[in-house]
C-alpha cells in the first residue's frame, strides 16, 4: 500500500512541476513577444520617417512641392490644391 501512495504523489509532484515549469515558459514567451513588439514598432516608425525623408527629397528634386490652400501666395493654378491661382491677388482661390 505504501508504493500505491507514494506513486499518486509522486504524479501530483510531476504534475506541480510541469505546470511550474509551463508558467515559466509561458513568462518567458511573453516577455520576448512584447520585445519584439516594442522593436517592431520602432522599427517602423523610423522606416516611416525614412521613407517620408527620401520622398520628400526625390520631390524636391523633381520639382514637386505640396499644393497651397486657400489664400496662400502662389503664382500659378498648379501651385493650389483647388487648381486656381488668383494671379491678379496672388493667392489660391
């Protein structure tokens, strides 16, 4: 009887064991997902600046700038993001 016993305890300790065992991994899985997370986020917000940087630069270049609102100084209808330019006030309509 004593062997009967010692078993079912010794199946309640493995048992404690692995569910011990199961929360410390699961800490761990956890703690490296929010890791890689949190550098994944960073990650793309400098990528978005990059690639916000670089457009700009290559907008430059050819000669494209962001269309003016209204009554913003312009000189031509391609200038307002309305497509009119009042040439006599100077300003977009």
């Amino acid at each position: 009887m004593g062997k009967a016993n010692s078993g079912v305890l010794r199946r309640g300790q493995v048992s404690a064991e692995m569910i011990i065992l199961i929360a410390a991994l699961s800490v761990v899985v956890l703690v490296l997902a929010k890791q890689m997370y949190s550098t994944a986020t960073t990650g793309a917000q400098k990528l978005n600046a990059t690639a916000d940087y670089v457009f700009g630069q290559v907008d430059k270049t050819l000669g494209k700038t962001e269309k003016k609102d209204t009554n913003e100084s312009c000189s031509k209808d391609a200038e307002c993001k309305s497509g009119s330019c009042n040439t006599w006030s100077g300003t977009c309509e």
